[in-house]
C-alpha cells in the first residue's frame, strides 16, 4: 500500500469515527444521547456484575422560559445545565440529555447514601447558580430522582422507571430538592410489563409536539418513505414525493449568502404550511424534500400552490423563483417569476 492510498484510508477512518461520534451525542448540548447511555449501562451492570448509580435531572419550571423568553433562551438553560454536569463527574460517570430538559448521568461504582446526598447537593447548587447568572426571572431550579444497581434492578430501563418515580415525588413536594428510590427486595422484585410499555413510550414519545411537519435529516426522511411505502402496499395509503427548488429567475444558481438565507425562510414556510403529520427535510443547498401521506393528486398540488404563495413575499425579497416537482406535478414556477 502506497502513501497516497495510506493517506486515503486514515481520512476514512477519521470521518466513521466522527461519524460515530455524532450519532452517540446530542447536537446542542454535545452531551451523549439516551441510546448511548442505555447501552452503557446495560453493558456495566449486566446482571448485576457491577454496581452504579442513574440521577435523573429535570429542569423545573423549564417551560416557563420557553414562554417567557423564547427558545433560544431555553437552550441556553440546556447548554448550562449541560456545562454543569461536563464540570461535575468523573471521566468515567457518563451524562447525557435523554428529551427536552431530562438530563441522565451514570456513575459508576457503589456509593453510600452520603455519597449521593453530597453529589446532589452540589450538583442542585452548581446549576442553581448558572442559572441565576443567567438573570432569570422566577424560580429555575433542578429536580433530581436517583436509583441505583442492584437495589433498584438491573438494566437501563428499570433504573429509569424507578428514579423518574423519584423524581415525580420531587416535584410533587415542591421541586428543587433529590430523592432516592427505595430498593426494592431482589425476591420481592416483579417484571410489570404496564410500567415498562409506559416508561417506553415516555421515553420514544416527542416531547412539547410542536405545529407543522416534522423535520428530519436526509436519512431519517429515507428510512421513513421506505417503511412507509411498505405499509402503503398493504393498506393502499398514497405518499406523494414533492421537491421545492429556489434558484435565479432566469434558471441559474442563487449566490451562497442570499441561498442561506433564503433557504432558512423555506425552511420555515414549509413547516407551517403542511400538516403536523408529514415530513420535510434539506435535500441540497438550494432544495427541500417534502412527504405528504395520504395525499391525493389535488392535494398535492393544493399543498405545493399553498407553500409557493406562502413563500411569494421571500421570493421576492430574494429575487429568487420556487419551483416544485412530484411524482404527478410537472415543474411549475412560482407566480413571482
């Protein structure tokens, strides 16, 4: 093997490892994912091989921001709280956001009462005090429910259920405090199938639903068409393709800087024109990819019509035309061409 091919198959390697990387964290806090964090505890503790302990820590009053301050206030509480808990664990404790404002961190090895006591402390007082620099108003706090391994069972899911118990009893007293699970006798121990199916589904379950289509990337938009054409075989359910192009009046490329721009407009005309239940996501630089399920030929057009006239004030903002394209619609211009 020569340099240049040795050269070829290190960058290779760099962009799977980054590759891995980034489908184990969450994107804006650069905390681990609820996948990555199940996986390793199920691995750590395997049958009770080692011991552990899972804090479940939840934002009080979290939505409040939201109304209050917007969202990108409330992200800015998320990357503190996360700042906190990188500043606040071993190397070898994992934290990771698990949805919305759950953060989850696992730390390894057997710890006594006073040991979870002094850690919760600090870390309850740690972010109380980002949060207050951030000048806030109201009470922005943590609530935090532990369990632990091999008191409270003996894989991800069943720690989960029994600190999100936990901490529903923090909220309930008045939040801003911890609580610890009670251990539950290895023979007085059940498999409750409910509580499982119901941690599960609390777990998958969007949190704070928002209007519009759902946004994904291009590989999830993939997996979803896929699996979807499948069940329309079955149950004769139409999915309808569109694609929306922005490009110069005259049919060229539009400049980087007005592309981006324009494209964030799109971006946001297109979710609030479709129906919560269809998909959107970025095709290219200067295309969006839409399904809608369950469409029919009117409608499709009647959709592509509705997001063209909606996007017609930026089309000509831009300078720029938007053209549409499925399945069953020829490419049409938009009216501001």
């Amino acid at each position: 093997m020569d340099s240049s091919e040795r050269k070829l198959d290190a960058k290779i390697a760099e962009k799977l490892v980054k590759l891995q990387s980034s489908s184990e964290k969450d994107a804006l806090t650069g905390l681990y994912n609820q996948p990555y964090l199940a996986e390793h505890v199920d691995n750590y503790i395997e049958g009770g091989r080692n011991a552990g302990a899972l804090f479940l820590i939840n934002i009080d009053n979290f939505s409040s921001v939201n109304e209050k301050y917007g969202h990108i206030m409330g992200d800015a509480c998320l990357v503190e709280l996360a700042g906190v808990l990188k500043g606040s664990f071993r190397e070898k404790d994992i934290a990771a956001r698990l949805s919305g404002d759950e953060f989850g961190v696992f730390l390894t090895g057997k710890l006594t009462y006073k040991d979870i006591e002094s850690i919760a402390n600090k870390l309850m007082n740690a972010s109380n005090d980002g949060f207050s620099s951030m000048n806030l108003e109201g009470d922005v706090t943590v609530s935090i429910g532990i369990s632990n391994t091999p008191g409270n069972g003996y894989d991800f899911i069943s720690l989960y259920r029994k600190a999100g118990e936990a901490l529903r009893q923090v909220k309930k007293n008045g939040k801003n405090d911890f609580s610890v699970a009670e251990a539950t006798p290895f023979d007085l121990q059940r498999v409750d199938t409910t509580a499982d199916m119901n941690m599960v589904k609390s777990m998958i379950t969007e949190r704070h639903k928002p209007q519009g289509a759902l946004k994904v990337e291009y590989e999830g938009f993939r997996h979803i068409y896929q699996f979807l054409a499948r069940y329309s075989d079955r149950q004769q359910t139409a999915i309808e393709i569109v694609l929306f192009t922005l490009s110069k009046k005259d049919g060229r490329a539009v400049d980087p800087v007005t592309l981006s721009e324009a494209m964030f407009d799109l971006e946001n005309v297109i979710k609030i024109s479709l129906r919560i239940g269809d998909v959107a996501t970025k095709y290219s630089s200067c295309q969006y990819l839409v399904m809608l399920i369950g469409a029919r030929d009117s409608d499709t057009r009647h959709v592509a019509d509705r997001i063209v006239k909606n996007y017609s004030s930026f089309a000509e903002k831009y300078n720029v035309s938007l053209l549409f394209d499925s399945e069953n619609v020829s490419m049409v211009e938009s009216q501001q061409s």
